[in-house]
C-alpha cells in the first residue's frame, strides 16, 4: 500500500483515525502507515463519528505505533481519572470539550 501523505518538517501533522469503524487489525495498520509517514501525531477520533477514544485504543496505539509519534485521545475523557489513565497508558495530548467540568472536579 503505497504513502498517501507524507509530513514536512516545517508542519505539525496530525492523523486522525476513526477508530470506532476500525477492525484492530486496521487500526495496526494505520498504525505502520502514520509511522512511516513521520507525522507528529495520531488521533483516535473526529468527534463526528460514533465513537470517542478508549483505553484498548490508546495502548494499541502505544504498542504499534513508533516511538516518533505521539497519540492524542479525543473524546470520551469525562473525569480526571480519565485523562490521567489516558496519559498512563500512552496518551501525550487530550481532547475533550468537558475540561471546564473535569477542572471544576479537582
């Protein structure tokens, strides 16, 4: 399968995936082709879609992932025990339109 994208070193690029439509198999090979692609980051999903980031997703992409990407977890992080098991797991960036809530919490 050949490079649909490849990123420039003066860009920050980031791969969003949507994982909630995936196999495990597809998000493994999304996996080797965001790697080869020397993007900055991969991300779990758009928000458009069904589905928000998981921790299988997130350690997923910690184990297939090389050590040049970074996983942003978009979605579904609705506490602060969330976002800290997120970042434990792999997780560099978090997306999440509840952090005025979760920074209310602590």
């Amino acid at each position: 399968m050949p490079l649909l994208f490849m990123a420039k070193e003066d860009h920050v690029m980031k791969v969003i995936i949507e994982c909630c439509l995936l196999t495990e198999e597809e998000k493994i090979k999304m996996c080797e082709i965001v790697t080869q692609s020397k993007a900055d980051y991969i991300k779990t999903s758009t928000g458009f879609s069904t589905g928000s980031a998981t921790f299988e997703d997130i350690e997923l992409f910690a184990k297939h992932c090389g050590p040049n990407i970074k996983i942003k977890a978009s979605g579904g992080i609705a506490s602060i025990e969330d976002a800290e098991k997120f970042i434990e797991l792999g997780g560099h960036r978090l997306g999440t339109g509840r952090l005025v809530k979760i920074a209310k919490s602590m």
